[in-house]
C-alpha cells in the first residue's frame, strides 16, 4: 500500500511541477522546478523511496530509449551522421577516459573503477532538458537533431562503459582485450535482439489484425511491451539491454512503414507514449529532488572518504567535474566541426573555423539529466565478498551536483548565446512535400474513379455515384493544380487563412457543443463523438 501511495504521489508531483514552471515569473525548465519540488518533498514527508538500482534501469530506461530511437528523424540523423557519431561514439570514450583518470587524480580516495564508473554516467547527454530550457529561445532545429542523435546514442555507449567499469570494481581486474571481445558481443547481440523483437513482434501483430481485426487497446499495449521485452531478453544472453532498447525503437519506424495501424490506433498510442515519456522523466527529476536531503545530510560522512572535514570540498568536486566536461566537450565540438568544414568544402574554397558561439552553444548544450540519474543509481551496494561498494555514495553525490550545476549554467548561458545564432542553410524540402501531395492526391482520384465504377456496374444509378466522386475528386485535382504549377507567396498566405479560419469554425463549433452538453440538448455519447471529430479536424489544420 505505502508503495502504491508513493507512485501516486510521485505523479502528482510531477502534474504540479508542470503548473509550476508556467506560473513562476521567471522562466526556469520543468527539471530544475521538479529538482526543487522533489527536495521539498524529500523535507516535509515522512515518505522515503528506497531504491532498487535494477529495478530502477528497467523502469526507466527502456521506454525512454526506445521513444527516443522511434522519433528521432531518421533522414536528418543521417544528414549528419558524422557529426552525431563524433560526439556520441569519440566523445563519450574521450570523456570516459579522461574524465576517469581526472576524477581519481582529483580525489584519489576514489577507487580507479569507482572514477571510471562515475565518468561513464556523466558522459551522456539530455535533449529533453535542453528543450525546456530553449523554450524561450528555442534551439535551431539542425542542432537539436544533432543533439538527439547524439544523446540517442551516448546513452547507450555511456553506459555500456558504465557497465564494464562497474564489473572492475565488482573483480578487481579489468583486460582491455578481454573488454573489448566482450564489448562487440555486448553491442553486436544487444542491437540485433532489439531488431528481431520488433520485427517479429509487429509481424505476428500485423498476421493476427489481418485475419481477426485489429484492437487498438491490444495494439498500445503491445507497443509498451517491446521495449522492456527487448531489454529483458538481451539481459537474459548477457548482451546490452540499452542498445536493445533503442535499436528496437528505431526499427519500430521501418516496421510501422510496411504494417500500418488504424488511424485511431496511432493517435491514441502517441497520446499514450507522450503521457508515459512526461511521466517517467518527470519522475526521474523528482526523485532527484527527493533524494538531495538525505543525499545532503550525509554530506560530513561523504566528504571525510576524500580525507577532507569541510563539506564545501564537495562543491568545489562538482564545480571541477563540470569544468572538465566542459572543456572537453568545447575542444572536441570545435574538432569536429572543424572537420565536417574540411570534408565538405569544394576545392579552392578558403578553410573557415566554426563560429565560437555554435562551439560554445553545443558545448553548453551538454546538460546531463535523466540518464545521468538512472546510470548512477544502478551502482552495485555491494561487492562480490558482501563489502559495500567504495565510494557509492559519494558518486551519487557528485554526479547528482554535476546534474543541477550544467541545468543551471545551460539555463543561463545557452538563452544567451542562441539569441542571433544562425545555423548553416538547410536545403527547402518544400518540393519534395509538394510532390509527395501530388502523387497521393493522384492516387485518391484514381482509387475513386475505380470504385465509381465498380458501383455503377452493381447497384445502378451512375449519375448519382458520379457526382458524389466528382465533388470528392475535385478537392484533390484543385491540390494537384496547385502544387504542380508552383505556389506564390499570395496563394500560401491565403492558404495559412484559410486554416486560420477554420480554426475559428472549430472552437465556435466547440464552444457550441459545449453549451449543449451542458443545457442537455444533446446526450454524453453524442457530445464524446462530435468532440472526438472536432479534435481530428484540429488536428488536420494545425498539422
């Protein structure tokens, strides 16, 4: 009972912490706020969440990844897949690596193991706490694509370094060879498990919807369980459920593409997906917060393991910690850029350096958040012999300071430096839409004068079926009209009125409905049917 009680609390807090952040007259992200409010709970309530580092990693992290691998755009991941695998694969090693022996040089009371496992979950990146905190100026979409792929990316290889780092200080030995065979199992066997799950399941999915129909609640359902049954399945063959999780995620894209669900069914599952991804990550933050006093009042027993008495030693870590990220993350930023100029620049043209405030944007943009969390709560509470896990507590510290730190130096600099900063030209995919309208309306007009037809030839009556398709057809010739000859900046603005006052037709028609549901012209069903049709017609004019 205590634990159903504090999943419900939990949720709330992450409801009222979504009100919070709109209400506060300073524009602060949800994560920051729900940090706070998770710290107030943590003070006020006898409630106290004890938690499970295994269960935790499968709670959390499978949906998440795999949400993440399914929406990622796939061609503008592509477009700068060089860039992405630079900062996801190049950096996370460079970070783990330097970071690691920076870490047990800073405080050399940390075990060698210990300061790798903490480098390895403050290497990957949170787009979603770099959203919130662009909300008031908000991030170029190429960079934010190039911040998805890499954090889609970097948690996975973040912590599957976190994984073998762990497994060090669990036997006291570590062969680079040995790790690195294991590594390609790990990686190769996680990412084909994650793919086989998702095919077969969506195949066995599509077999049973065409023979028996399909059930939408059956469907979402479904769509929950593969994640967590790819990450299971690759942990049962000792592979990475991580990677599991997210190539299933971007399979689940491909396979959609050839298995189409009803449209009910999407709508419905997406809704289901944004309220699951909200909460989770809302949670995560929240328990941040929640675990800060207790993680605060062990701060005198914390700092005496680094063989100093003045709890600001541990500040001064977190503040060192950040520095280092940082600085590395600045450097190979701007190398890496540097080379994606160098590649793709025509012979005879000048070398150009990369503009510092994209470098320092990108830099900045690093904010560690959620994964940063879950990765370090997943430290092992004891060794093999039964002995507690050195320096635990301690890592948890510092990364949780690392965590609120780059939220709260994000929050202030990137506003800043994405004021005016203007990213690379990207080529207009406006032709390539206006022809994708083409050939569907096309083919809608063709589908039409088929089943025209067809309908003539069996019930009679030609003129009647002819002049409904007709009315239907001329809607899409009109579309075909007008993309095929080019559309002036006169016929898209009236287009965008056109929409504009739709919009308006559609909230007078729900204002309407509303006073009718509630003078009981009208009974609950009608009134749940023509406000689920006014939400589809919203949503076709805003899209």
């Amino acid at each position: 009972m205590e634990t159903v009680s504090i999943v419900l609390f939990l949720l709330l807090a992450v409801v009222v912490s979504g009100a919070l952040s709109r209400m506060l007259p300073v524009s602060l992200p949800t994560p920051l706020v729900q940090i706070v409010l998770g710290a107030v709970i943590g003070l006020s309530t006898s409630y106290r969440v004890e938690l499970d580092p295994e269960l935790f990693l499968l709670l959390f992290l499978p949906p998440l990844l795999f949400l993440d691998g399914w929406r990622i755009p796939k061609d503008e991941l592509l477009k700068d897949v060089s860039t992405v695998v630079e900062l996801a694969l190049g950096l996370v090693l460079l970070t783990v690596i330097g970071m690691g022996f920076f870490i047990h040089w800073l405080i050399p009371a940390m075990p060698m193991a210990v300061a790798f496992s903490l480098a390895a979950v403050v290497s990957p990146t949170d787009p979603i706490a770099v959203s919130a905190i662009a909300a008031r100026a908000p991030i170029p979409k190429r960079m934010m694509h190039i911040l998805e792929g890499e954090s889609l990316l970097n948690d996975a290889s973040g912590l599957v370094c976190l994984r073998f780092a762990v497994a060090a200080a669990l036997t006291g030995t570590f062969s680079a060879g040995t790790a690195a065979l294991n590594f390609l199992w790990v990686a190769g066997a996680g990412l084909a498990i994650g793919v086989a799950v998702t095919l077969a399941v969506t195949r066995a999915k599509a077999w049973v919807t065409k023979r028996w129909g399909e059930d939408t609640g059956s469907q979402i359902l479904v769509s929950l369980l593969i994640p967590f049954g790819s990450y299971l399945l690759a942990e049962h063959f000792h592979a990475s459920g991580i990677l599991a999780a997210v190539s299933a995620g971007v399979t689940m894209t491909f396979a959609e593409i050839s298995r189409q669900a009803m449209a009910v069914t999407r709508m419905r599952r997406n809704s289901v997906w944004d309220t699951l991804q909200f909460a989770l990550n809302g949670i995560i933050f929240v328990l941040l917060g929640e675990q800060l006093p207790a993680i605060l009042a062990g701060a005198k027993e914390t700092v005496a393991l680094t063989g100093h008495a003045a709890p600001w030693w541990l500040g001064l870590y977190v503040i060192a910690i950040v520095s280092g990220l940082a600085a590395l993350r600045f450097v190979w930023v701007w190398v890496s850029l540097r080379l994606t100029i160098l590649r793709r620049r025509e012979p005879g043209d000048s070398i150009q350096s990369p503009d510092w405030r994209l470098v320092a944007a990108m830099s900045f943009a690093g904010v560690r958040g959620a994964i940063t969390l879950a990765g370090v709560l997943t430290l092992p509470l004891a060794l093999d012999d039964g002995t507690a896990f050195p320096a635990r507590d301690l890592a948890i510290f510092l990364a949780t300071g690392v965590i609120i730190v780059s939220l709260l130096l994000a929050t202030v600099a990137l506003p800043l430096l994405l004021n005016g900063l203007v990213m690379p030209p990207e080529p207009s995919k406006q032709a390539e839409e206006d022809a994708a309208r083409v050939a569907t309306a096309e083919a809608a007009i063709r589908a039409i004068e088929r089943r025209q037809h067809a309908m003539a030839e069996d019930l009679g009556e030609a003129d009647l079926y002819t002049a409904a398709g007709a009315r239907v057809m001329d809607l899409y010739r009109e579309r075909i009209e007008s993309r095929s000859n080019g559309i002036s900046s006169a016929v898209r603005e009236e287009e965008r009125l056109i929409r504009e006052f739709q919009l308006i037709g559609v909230k007078a028609e729900r204002e309407a409905l509303v006073e009718l549901a509630r003078g009981r012209a009208i009974g609950s069903e009608i009134a749940r049917k023509l406000t689920r049709e006014l939400d589809l017609s919203e949503a076709r004019y805003r899209g």
